[in-house]
C-alpha cells in the first residue's frame, strides 16, 4: 500500500521557445510545479516530512526564480560577463548572472517536469520507504505537463 502527498512550490522566470512563433518571443511565467511523492508511511507515520521536502524543492527551484531560462541546445558565444547567441533568427545578449541554462532542448513544461523529475528522484530515492514520483509543472493554471516514476 502506498500513500500519496504533494507540494506544490512556486517560480518566476522568463523564457521563450525555439521554434514557435508566438512563444519565441521572450515571456514570463509563474511556474506552479506539483511535487507528488509515493511510499509507505515510516515510523513517524508520514511518507516524509513535508517541511524537508519542501526544502527539497525549494533548493532545486530557487535556482530558476527571476532569471532567465534557456536551453543547452543553443550555441552560446560566452564573453565572460554576457551570453550571446541566435536563436529564431534573433541576436540576444543577456548578463550571464541573470540566466541558467537548462539541460533540455527547449524550455517547455514537458521538458522541465522530465528534468525536474531527474533531479528530484536523485535525491529521494535514497529514502527506503519512497517508490514513486511526480513532477506536474503548469505554465498557467490550464496548461501543464506531468513525468513520473515507476
Ligand atoms: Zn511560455
């Protein structure tokens, strides 16, 4: 038998999308990403403790809160200071403190739950007593994309 808990954290950050038209133009959103863990409870009776897990979360995504998300499949030209690249056609510049490059193909809700999902599982698979994970990441309350494990 197993129980079920969630978190649900939230960021801020801006993005765009390679490839779209409207959505290759840069935008923010505020991220809601749902963290749904699964075990069987331990001795204290919960699955785990939601103030650690939360801790957790917060260590991953506090990394992507007011900056600027881009992907690893761009060719960045790295003047110590700025990024530069193209991207749909477009020169960009943005300060290099300001951005973090994910290690997706293209910012999207798919690919962030996927990445998201490894990073977290790296870490609560060490406890004994958890078996499952899912990472829900919404864009806007009516649109997002879920991975989870098994
Ligand atoms: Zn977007």
């Amino acid at each position: 038998m197993g129980i079920k808990i969630s978190i649900v954290k939230n960021f801020s950050s801006a993005h765009f999308l390679i490839g779209h038209e409207k959505c290759g133009r840069i935008h923010g959103h505020n991220w809601k990403v749902k963290v749904e863990v699964e075990g069987e409870l331990e001795e204290h009776g919960w699955v785990i403790d939601f103030t650690l897990l939360k801790n957790i979360a917060d260590e991953l995504l506090n990394k992507f809160d007011h900056k600027m998300l881009l992907p690893d499949s761009i060719n960045y030209d790295d003047d110590r200071k700025n990024l530069n690249f193209t991207a749909n056609s477009k020169k960009y510049s943005f300060p290099k403190e300001d951005c973090v490059i994910v290690p997706i193909g293209n910012v999207t809700c798919e690919n962030m739950s996927y990445f998201l999902h490894k990073e977290l599982w790296e870490i609560l698979k060490k406890f004994k007593n958890i078996h499952g994970l899912e990472i829900k990441v919404n864009e806007r309350d009516e649109q997002g994309a879920a991975f989870k494990n098994p």
